[in-house]
C-alpha cells in the first residue's frame, strides 16, 4: 500500500505560539499561579492534556462564555487562547487583578481590526462564522451591529442595507463553504466588499488536500473533532476530490476493514494536531499489510 504524506502537518505559528507561551508560564517561577487558560488553548485534546500535566488548569465547559469562566476565579494568571477573546473578557480580567498572557492568533486580530474599521465606516459588516465557536463570539462582542451567516445552517434571511456592506469570514472555514456563502451574497448585493481571511495556514493545507487526493483510494486527517480546522479538510476532501474520508484523533482509531482493497492512502492532519500523532499514522500506514486485516 502507497502512502501518500501530505504537506504542510504539524502545528500553524499561531498554534505553535500559544502553546510555546503556556509552556513559557509554567516554566517560569515568577509567572502567578494558577495559570488558567481560558477555554481549550487549541482545538486539541492531546495538547490541552498535555498542558495540564504541566500544571496548566484548562477552563472549558460547553455552553459557557469565556466571560461566565471568569467567574470561577480570583488570582493567578489567564492565558487568552489562540482564538481571541471579546475586549470585555480582557477588561474583566483587568478589573479581577488577574495577570494577562494573550496568545491570540495573530490572523485573528488583524479580521478584529478589519471589522472595526468598517463599522467605524458605518458600513453594515457580515461575519462568516461557525455560531458558538470562540472564535466568532470574540467578534460578535465586538458590535450588537454584526450580523452572523453560520455556514452550519440551510439558510440565511436579512435585509442588505442601502450602505456599503463588508463581509468577512473566520480564519478556519472550508474554502467550499466560503466559497458558496460569497456566491448567495453577491447575488443579493454585487456590490458589496469581500475580504477572505481564510489563514495562510488553512488555505494551503485546503489547497494541499485539493492537489493530493485526486488519486487516492481513502484519506486521513489527523485531529481533533472539536478542531473546525481539521473538519474543514475532511469536508473539502469528500465533497471536492469524492475521496471516502475519515477524521481520527490517532493510530488507534484507524479500522482495519476501511483499508481492504486499499492500493493508495493519503494522511494529513489539522493545524492543531500535534506533529507525533501523525508521524504514528503514517508509520502504521507503512508497514500495514493484508495479514493485518
């Protein structure tokens, strides 16, 4: 069996930099304690656990705003996640005397900024975002004046306004979605401005993904369900080269009868997946054979 590793794996900057100033925290003694991160600091289990064995306290619990996690501490210090949080999660951090290490994705900031100006502009601003996800509620906290497109949902009904209109989108969607959601919009309002902040790093390993499995008999992308990153390629996968797809957090999900009659097989992996877990996948892959099955 042909494996085919697909590249760029492994973790993005932004990734790699949150994680490197966590690990920073905890390795530094004048650093207050605890050190908090607020929400998972990426879409990663392996990771978050691997922090905590460190001695990071991960606060996340579904249906919680970063801000109502606030809520549970007094002292020490708060790590803001890859994902940004809202100006009024940073301002309570402030008022509670906490201290502030900020990993936030610096591609994130820069759609923050974008945003911003445009409502400064009086320009009416629809943002592309997965509804709930860190993410978009940072930036849904920035104006009551943004209007949401979940790309999740079947449909999406408002009024384009006589203004200007800006749209823009979260830096870890499908380029399919995106790609779909710009088609209704101009349709609505060809005039409108159309800023794609697809991520560097997500738009080259969509564009790796589009390139390799042409000719692939079954793909696998390594990483986290709760990664939108990584659901992203697997989506792109199945519904632009039809390559029967399965998402795996390790080696040990892998099932042996999805790899009958299996002659080529691609790996790759979310932005957020640490670059050992794939290197196993691959490794497993290599040396499978049919006395395996």
């Amino acid at each position: 069996m042909q494996v085919i590793s697909i590249r760029p794996r492994g973790f993005c900057p932004g990734v790699a930099r949150a994680i490197q100033l966590v690990e920073q925290a905890l390795s530094d003694p004048s650093v207050k304690r605890p050190v908090y991160i607020l929400g998972m600091i990426v879409h990663n289990a392996h990771v978050v656990r691997d922090l905590e064995k460190k001695g990071a306290i991960t606060l996340d619990e579904p249906g919680k705003t970063r801000l109502e996690l606030l809520d549970s501490i007094s002292h020490g210090t708060v790590v803001i996640t890859a994902h940004g949080a809202s100006l009024e999660v940073l301002d309570q951090i402030k008022a509670k005397g906490l201290d502030l290490i900020d990993a936030t994705c610096k591609d994130v900031y820069r759609t923050h900024d974008a945003i911003k100006k445009h409502l400064q502009s009086n320009e009416q601003v629809l943002f592309i975002g997965k509804r709930h996800h860190p993410e978009t509620e940072a930036i849904l906290a920035i104006s009551s004046k943004i209007i949401l497109i979940d790309p999740s949902e079947p449909s999406f009904r408002f009024a384009i306004d006589e203004q200007p209109v800006y749209v823009t989108n979260q830096t870890t969607l499908s380029q399919v979605e995106l790609e779909r959601i710009f088609n209704q919009l101009r349709q609505m309002a060809p005039d409108l401005l159309i800023e794609n902040e697809l991520c560097d790093s997500t738009r080259i390993r969509q564009a790796a993904i589009l390139a390799h499995n042409q000719a692939v008999d079954l793909c696998y992308i390594v990483g986290d369900p709760r990664s939108n990153n990584t659901r992203s390629l697997v989506e792109l996968s199945i519904e632009k080269t039809h390559t029967p797809t399965y998402l795996i957090e390790n080696v040990a999900d892998i099932n042996p009868r999805d790899l009958v009659n299996v002659k080529r097989v691609s790996v790759s992996s979310g932005a957020s997946t640490p670059p050992t877990l794939t290197e196993e996948v691959i490794d497993f892959l290599r040396h499978y054979s049919k006395e395996d099955q």
